[in-house]
C-alpha cells in the first residue's frame, strides 16, 4: 500500500477515537480541522521510508509510529500560530485553529493530539509489545524537555540562544524522530539513521527560514516575514539569503550521504530531493541542488 494511503487511514482512524459518542463535539471538529487536509506530511514518509529500508514487518505499529509523529507535528503548529506564540491568522491557506475555533479550544485541540499520538502508539503495541518502549521513549524526547520541540518553542522566550541548537529542538527533533521511529518500529537499530533526520531536520528549518523571508503568502500558505518581526532566530537573520542558501544544500549533500546502503535508499534519496526542492521559492529551487 502506497505510504501517504497508509499514513491518512492511520491518521483517520486515531482521529476517529476521539470522536466517539460523549465526545465535546467543538474540541473534537478542532482536532480534525488540526490533522485534515493535511500538507505533504513528510514526517510520517520518512517514518515508513526508513521502516521499509529495514523490513517493515510489523507494518500495523510503524503506520501508528508515523501517525504519532504526525499528530505531534500538528499539535505543534497549533501551538505555535497562538496569539502567545506567532500569533498567525493563517495555516495550509486556511484560517488557524484559534482563528477557526477560538483560543480555548485551540489550546485543548493541540494538548489533546499530543496525548492522542501516545494513545495512539499504545493501541498498535500489541502487535509487537518488545518494541513498544523504545518508540514511546523516542518520541517522549522528541516533544518534551530538555531537547524536544516543546524545548524548542520554549528557546524564543529565552535572552540567547544559537540559531542551530534553536532549529535541532525546535524542527530537527521530530525529524530524528521519524528516523529513528521508522526502525524501531520495525525491529532494527536506530542508531544508523539519526544523521538523515538531523541534517533533513535542519534542512527543512532553514527552507523554512528562506521562504518566510522572500515567498509571497500564498505560495507559503501562512503568513510571511514572522522570523523578522517577532525576533525569532532564523538562518536569514544570522547568515543571509545567500549564506543560507548554501547552508541548505552542504544540509541535503550531507542529508543525502548519511543514508545508510539498504533495500530502500534509491526510495529516500529521491524523498529528501524531491523535498529540498519543494520547500524553497520556486525562483530559487533550482539552486538547491547546484
């Protein structure tokens, strides 16, 4: 079955427990509002990329691994557009959650996701109990403190903080994670496969910085010129657009190299530079892979 069917059935199905009868029906539309349409969920495909190079033979918990790290991602994206964070009135070319529902349930929505993907992770652990602790600590870590995404959102508050140990928590986190997830869920060594999610973590941070600096909105589907305007640390800032552009491209050479020789890297080295490419304005794609 095709990763993004995959990936969208797991996401449907944890989504629906949330909607069970009993349920706040508002709490419960800003939850799916929060996952559905989603974007190109590069999370979770790298999840079942690297759960396919190494065997993928219980493909039940990888696909909630995958729909874990998703969930985190999108409660994470809720969070940050809040008034107290970024304070963005748009996400994916729609109005954010607390735009869409208020800021109430905008806070629930994102707190319930996070507990959601745990929930979720445990109801596929019996098809492989042995593995279960190392995936939920992996991605425990790859949220919270002191290394996590949540420390990661905590870093704009702070007086200082270095642009990359800022982009490692706050992105690259759940990155690794997908990576290393991908092959616990399947039985094999994480180790190898931490270097992929790290440099393509960084990677899509500094994509990221690059278009809020000179993508038009609605080619970003989010407001632009945020990093500037609210201080926040941002490869631009600190290197420049052309500093940061060649910052990109050592990150998906190196994204590239740390691909471990196996079944399925032909599949992953397409996947990291199809989404080098995607991710920057489309006048300067072309520069990503000079």
């Amino acid at each position: 079955m095709e990763a993004l069917v995959r990936i969208e059935q797991a996401l449907d199905m944890a989504v629906a427990y949330a909607e069970a009868p009993g349920a706040p029906p508002q709490l419960a539309q800003a939850m799916r509002y929060s996952v559905f349409p989603g974007g190109a969920r590069i999370r979770p495909r790298l999840c079942l990329a690297v759960a396919h190079a190494c065997g993928d033979d219980a493909p039940d918990l990888s696909n909630a691994a995958a729909a874990a790290i998703e969930l985190f991602h999108c409660a994470s994206l809720v969070h940050d557009d809040l008034p107290c964070f970024d304070d963005a009135e748009l996400r994916r070319g729609r109005p954010s959650v607390h735009r869409a529902f208020g800021e109430p349930l905008a806070v629930l929505a994102g707190d319930a996701l996070i507990v959601l993907a745990f929930e979720t992770l445990a109801r596929a652990g019996a098809c492989a109990p042995q593995r279960l602790a190392g995936l939920t600590l992996t991605l425990a870590r790859s949220v919270g403190m002191p290394s996590g995404i949540i420390a990661g959102q905590a870093w704009e508050s702070e007086p200082r903080v270095s642009v990359s140990d800022y982009q490692r928590a706050k992105t690259g986190s759940l990155f690794v994670a997908a990576t290393a997830a991908g092959a616990l869920a399947a039985g094999a060594d994480p180790a190898p496969w931490r270097a992929l999610g790290d440099r393509l973590g960084e990677a899509y941070q500094v994509a990221d910085d690059i278009g809020d600096a000179v993508a038009a909105e609605e080619d970003n589907g989010k407001p632009v010129g945020r990093d500037i305007a609210l201080g926040r640390p941002s490869a631009v800032v600190q290197l420049g657009l052309a500093g940061a552009m060649e910052r990109l491209r050592d990150l998906v050479k190196g994204a590239v190299a740390s691909i471990p020789d196996c079944q399925g890297s032909d599949e992953l080295k397409a996947l990291v530079m199809s989404e080098s490419t995607r991710l920057v304005p489309k006048q300067l794609s072309d520069r990503v892979a000079a």
